[in-house]
C-alpha cells in the first residue's frame, strides 16, 4: 500500500480551483494533525510546540518521501502556504510583543539584562568556532559561502530561547513570580529583543551588497526604530483608549491593530530584518493598557496559535528530510546540539552571582534552553536566504525536539535534588 502511493506522481499545472482545492486541503490536513500531536505530547507532560513540529516533519520527505509530499502539497501550492506561513509568523511575533510585560523587568533590570545579554551572546559566539568547523558546502549555501553569513545564523539559532514556552511552564509550577522564576522571566523578556536585534542584523549582513549597502541598511533600521517609538507609539498612546468599550477594544481599534501589523511586517521584510520582526516591534510599541492587551491577546491567540502556526510547521517540514542525518553528519549535528545545549547553561552560571543556588543554576539553564518554534524561524530565514542548505534545517529541526524535549525531564530532575543538610558541628 506504502510503495503503491509512493508510485504516485505529483500533479502539475495546478492553477485556478486546482490550486484553491489543494492549499485547502493542505491547510485541513496541517491544523488536523498538527491538533491531533500536539494533544498527544500535552498528554505525556511535553510542550504541545513539539507534537507541532512533528506534525511538520511527519508532511513532508522524512516519512512521506519528496514525491509523496509533493501529491499531498504540489510544489505551486508551496509558495500561496509560505505566505500564510509569513502571516502567521508575523501575527505570532505580534502576540508575543502585545504579551511582553516590562513590568516584569522592573527591579531586576540589571541582573536579567547581565543574562539576558550572557544568554544570547555566548551561544552567538560559540556560533563562530561551530560555523568553522562545518563550513562546508554540504552545510552552507550559495549566500552562505563567506564565513560571516553562515556563522551569524550558525549562531543566532543557537541562541535563541523561547519566551512563551518558559513562561507557560513556569505558570504550571507555580514558580512564574519565585525569586528565579521573576528573574527567568524579566532576563527572557529581554532575551527576546536582544535575539531579533541579533536575527535583524544577521539577515541584514547576509543581503547587503557591500560595506555602503550594509550602512545604508543600519542607517533605516535605526529610523524604523526611532519614528517607532517617538512617533508611532505616542499617537497610538492616545488613539486606541479612545477605541475601548469598557475591557474590549472596538472594530476599529483591531483594524488599526491588524493594518498596523501589516504595515510594519511589510517594513520589516523592506529594510531587511524580516517580517516577524517587524510584527514583534509593533505588539511591543501599543499602549502598556493591561485591559487593551489582554483584549487584542484575546481575539488573535486562536487564530494565531491554532488555525495559522501549524502552517508555518508544515513549511519547515517541507524543507526537513531526517534522512540526510547520516553518518557523515552525525558529527556536526553533535557539534551543534552540543553549542546549543552547552552555551545556555554556560550563561546560566552566571545566576550564582545573584545568591542563586546551583539548583536554581540547572532550573534557569533548562529554562532558557528551551526553544519552542523560534529556533525554527532563525534557521527558515537563513534556508529562504540561501545561507543554509535543507541539511543544516535539518540539524536544526533536531536542535529544536532535543531541547524542548529535555527540558520538563531536566526540570522535574533538579527540582528534586535534594541539597545535603550542614554537617553538625
């Protein structure tokens, strides 16, 4: 039955209701299964991000095989799945931006930001000697050629950490608001703008044409920003309160909120920092209104989290072919996992100097070790920026279950580590 459908030959030509017939199909078959394990891994105490990007892989040429994938989703609906895929990041990041707290920050700024700042620069640096190593052509791509490129994205996919993810987790230990649950939280709020700070400028060298190019680039990015927060967040300060009906925020508030998002994700793909990033800048820059927040939070996580996020795991699955791990690339998919794992808790060390214990030394390092799909969006920039090839996807894909898996396991573990009671005396 299995080698019947892979005998199977992709369609062609596929336009008009062909193309509107197999995208929705896609899109039934991605929101389904991707449903379907997600409740699978809540139900075995794992992230349900992990069932997720499962249900990504289990689509595309890991199990199916390229020609199989490619008769469920036809290589012209590919293009219409990855602007969805697009839109749901861009939302995404704007949910995540509308859900940062900065309050949160307050009173532990200089301890969060010493490893917000730790937690991101040392696996970026490690990113370095890592990209050297395996700079070759089976791992880097025609963008990628030029050591600088590929080690910024070798790196940023190291370094990230999944905001939402920890906090959810954090939220079921009953730990979100403990001296290190406080902390974790205000250093991954922070974590959270040094990491696309880091992807916008990492992408920003990889499609510069030269030094003057580069400036130019840097030169928008930081206009972007200022206008942003001068202009931009002042005048939405005083229009979008005016758009609240009691706890709600009216129609017209949620489409200055949508036409906003898809004004700064346009700006964020223009000056080269991407469209997630742009998505997030504008969730941060909305009025700090509790009640406003949680009412945009409110009206956009389903659509978000549920019905357009499964595509975009879909089209990482696409790209990722477990096959290619062989053994000729075990030692770098090693390397990898091994920087990845080992740079955040190198960072986390640095909690011992705040009076932690070296118990909460391994909750933060699991912690700030989880990646959640972010580490995906790093690695899916780098692929669409020829940067990367499908085999280093791969070994990022893998990054991504190995330490979301192990992060609950490594948890439950320090957590019940009993620290020997003072000899007496």
């Amino acid at each position: 039955m299995f080698e019947w459908l892979q005998q199977l030959t992709p369609p062609t030509n596929v336009i008009g209701p062909a193309l509107i017939a197999y995208v929705l199909l896609d899109i039934f078959l991605i929101v389904v299964l991707a449903r379907l394990l997600g409740s699978l891994m809540v139900k075995i105490k794992q992230p349900r991000v992990v069932g997720e990007i499962l249900a990504g892989v289990l689509l595309g040429p890991t199990l199916l095989g390229d020609n199989l994938s490619r008769v469920i989703a036809p290589t012209e609906a590919r293009p219409v799945l990855g602007v969805i895929a697009t839109i749901a990041l861009a939302l995404f990041m704007f949910l995540a931006g509308v859900e940062y707290d900065m309050s949160r920050v307050k009173g532990r700024a200089g301890q969060a930001g010493l490893l917000a700042v730790l937690a991101v620069a040392v696996p970026a640096v490690l990113g370095f000697p890592v990209a050297q190593l395996v700079h070759t052509p089976v791992y880097y791509g025609p963008a990628g050629e030029t050591l600088l490129p590929f080690a910024l994205f070798i790196g940023a996919a190291l370094s990230v950490t999944a905001f939402p993810v920890m906090a959810h987790i954090l939220m079921e230990r009953g730990e979100l608001n403990s001296p290190m649950g406080s902390l974790g939280v205000a250093a991954t709020g922070i974590m959270s703008v040094l990491m696309f700070l880091y992807i916008a400028f990492a992408g920003t060298v990889a499609v510069a044409q030269g030094f003057g190019d580069f400036i130019l680039r840097i030169v928008w990015i930081v206009v972007f920003a200022v206008v942003s927060w001068f202009v931009v967040r002042p005048w939405l300060a005083r229009t979008l309160p005016g758009m609240m009906k009691g706890e709600a925020l009216t129609g017209n508030g949620m489409a200055i909120c949508f036409a906003g998002l898809v004004l700064y994700a346009l700006i964020g793909h223009l000056v080269g920092i991407n469209a997630l990033v742009g998505g997030f800048a504008w969730g941060l820059i909305l009025p700090p209104d509790p009640a406003m927040r949680r009412s945009i939070a409110g009206k956009v996580n389903d659509v978000a989290m549920v019905f357009l996020l499964p595509i975009f795991f879909a089209l990482a699955g696409f790209q990722t072919d477990l096959k290619l791990l062989t053994l000729e690339t075990l030692p770098a998919t090693l390397l990898v996992l091994a920087a990845a794992i080992g740079g955040k808790f190198i960072a986390a060390a640095s909690v011992k100097l705040f009076g932690l214990s070296w118990r909460e030394v391994g909750i933060i390092g699991a912690l700030i070790n989880t990646r959640g799909l972010l580490v995906l969006v790093a690695g899916l920039i780098g692929l669409e920026m020829n940067i990367i090839t499908n085999v280093t996807f791969t070994i990022i894909v893998v990054v991504a279950l190995v330490t979301n898996l192990m992060t609950l396991p490594i948890l439950n573990m320090v957590s019940q580590a009993q620290v020997p009671a003072p000899a007496k005396a």
